[in-house]
C-alpha cells in the first residue's frame, strides 16, 4: 500500500512538470525544396498553451553555432488546427542539405528543431554537404549556407541630336545654314538657328533698290521734256 501511494504522488509530481513544446514533424533528411516553389512544414501543437506566439526561423550551420538565414513566419504554436506553414522558398547556394528550421516563442525557454533538406534550383542540383560530422563528433552532415540576393540595372535616359536646315530668305542667291537640335530624355532643349535673321537685311536691300531707279527715271523724264521746250 505504501509502495502504491509512493507511485501515486510520483506520477502526479511529474505531471505538474511536463511541457509539451510544439513538435516539428518535417521537413527532414532527404526533403528537396524548390527555390521559388512552396517550402513547407509541419508539426505537433502545444498543449499547454504556451507557444501562441511561434517564430519560425530557417537556419543553416552545425547544430552548436546555428546562422540565421531569415524569419519566415510567426504563428500560434497553440492551434490545432493549423500545424502547417508553407511560403516562397527562398534563392541559396550551396544547393545541399543543410537547411532546417528554428521553432521559439518568446513565452519559452526552449527551441525546437527539424531536420536538415534541401533547397536547390533544380532536383537534380545538390551537392553533398560540405562537413560529414558535427563539432562534438556525431555523424550529422552539416553547412553553412546563405541567401542569394538578386540586383536590378537602372537605365538612364540618352541624349540624341536632330538635325534641322533652314534656308535664308529675301537674298538673290539664297543659301542654307545648318541649326542642330538637341534632344534629351525628360528635357528637351532646343539651339534658335541664326539663319532668320538675315530676313530683314534682303527686305532693306531690295527697298534701296526700288528708290533708286524711281529716280533715274524721273531725271530721264524730265531731260526729254527740256529739250522739247
């Protein structure tokens, strides 16, 4: 009877200290993710109702010097009803299994971990990791990878000339001068061409012209009518 009490108030000590932290069930060795295809896991919820703040973090590295990659998603480590998470997976190299990911909750202590996949480009392009065991000797294959950021090129409005001909006017002998454009992307500019203005001196011209040839003929006219009288 004593033996059976002794049982009784173990198993209740133990109870009052049990956590149930959220359980990752995948991904792990073997799982090939494709860059930007959906990069998914799944895991058991808590039921203590701690985790309702879950932090998911994917992570590259041996298991005692973890590198955060990037925080993927934050969900409520709670919930029954939604133990999965899927998103975008991101660009990395090396192409090898040496990804996996984080589970924390700033309510908890603890961190929990899935096994390491894959992320590639294409199913077929995967390395073997670049380490076989872990610093303390145990036969986990590990990596450090990182992400790969894309760049983008801007490119600048160019400048082009136009050229235009503008002939002179009120001249004898017209001639052409040249005027060039310039066109530039967003602000346009223009160069007056200088040909417009030898207009006036052709119009000054002619009118001396005229004047002195209504003179000429009125003296002629007035010498015939002299020598009539």
């Amino acid at each position: 009877m004593f033996a059976a009490l002794a049982l009784t108030i173990l198993a209740s000590s133990a109870a009052i200290f049990v956590h149930a932290d959220p359980d990752p069930t995948n991904p792990g060795p073997g799982d090939v993710f494709i860059e930007g295809q959906a990069c998914s896991m799944n895991w058991n919820p808590d039921t203590t109702g701690v985790w309702k703040t879950m932090i998911i973090q994917l992570k590259t590295g041996d298991n005692f010097n973890m590198v955060n990659l990037t925080t993927v998603g934050t969900v409520d480590g709670t919930d029954a009803t939604k133990t999965s998470f899927s998103y975008p997976c991101p660009q990395v190299t090396p192409h090898s299994p040496i990804y996996f990911y984080q589970f924390s909750s700033p309510a908890s202590t603890n961190s929990v971990w899935t096994g390491r996949f894959t992320i590639t480009d294409t199913a077929t392009d995967i390395v073997p990791a670049a380490n076989s065991t872990q610093p303390d000797g145990s036969a986990i294959a590990w990596g450090t990878g990182k992400l790969v950021t894309s760049t983008s090129t801007t490119t600048v409005g160019t400048t082009s000339s136009v050229s235009v001909t503008v002939s002179t006017l009120g001249t004898p002998s017209a001639t052409s001068s040249s005027a060039s454009v310039s066109t530039t992307t967003g602000s346009p500019t223009s160069t007056p061409s200088s040909g417009s203005q030898a207009t006036g001196g052709g119009l000054g011209l002619a009118a001396q012209s005229i004047g002195w040839k209504t003179a000429l003929t009125l003296g002629v006219s007035a010498l015939g009518f002299a020598l009539m009288l």
